[in-house]
C-alpha cells in the first residue's frame, strides 16, 4: 500500500505543474480537465493514506501530524491553482507549499511506516 500512497502523491506533484503550465500557455480546456483528473487523484492519496493510518497497530501522534500535513500539501494544491487561474497574487501559499512539502516529505521517510530514505 505504500507505493500505492507513493505513486498517487508523485502523480498528483506531476499533474499540478502540467496543470499549471497549460494555465500559463493559455490551453485553458486542457488545464481543466488535468485538473479535474488531479481531483481524483487526492481521492486516491486519501484513501491509501487512511489505508496505510488504519493498518497501523497504535497510532502515535507522528502519523496524525504526517496525515495533517498531507491535508495541508493537498488543500495548498488546490488553492494555488484556484488562485493562479483568477490571476491573483500567491506566493504566500508558495512558500507555505514548499514548507509543507518538505515536512510531510520528511515525516513520512521517517517514520517507521515509510520507506527508509532517511
């Protein structure tokens, strides 16, 4: 189930910057409907994530900080995308992205769970 979760949340990083980049050539139609599909690709980091949090035999509050900030990562998605397409400002949520990334980047190598990169 990990690679599952591994594989879901690498396809949705890949997803959002083609997204973004047929916002910035102007193909709008197709940056809807990569957006539509990185959609259902939080569905799927969701569900293997709760999968990988549920088979767990105690869950220590590690893990809940992890799928914590892997809500935060998703919801910082979304919202650059929202944002970039209005033409708004938002390198707030840029840096807060980059933050989250690398925490729950770090906080999943880590923990047992995960794979031991670190």
């Amino acid at each position: 189930m990990i690679h599952a979760h591994m594989t879901a949340w690498f396809l949705a990083i890949v997803l959002f910057f083609v997204s973004l980049g047929l916002h910035k050539s102007g193909k709008e139609k197709g940056s809807k409907i990569v957006q539509m599909v990185l959609r259902v690709v939080y569905l799927l980091i969701l569900l293997t994530g709760l999968m990988l949090l549920f088979s767990l035999d105690s869950i220590s509050l590690t893990y809940i900080l992890k799928a914590a900030v892997g809500l935060w990562v998703i919801s910082l998605l979304e919202l650059i995308l929202i944002r970039t397409k209005k033409n708004e400002k938002a390198s707030i949520l840029w840096i807060q992205f980059i933050v989250a990334l690398l925490l729950v980047l770090y906080l999943g190598f880590s923990l047992p769970l995960g794979t031991d990169l670190f």
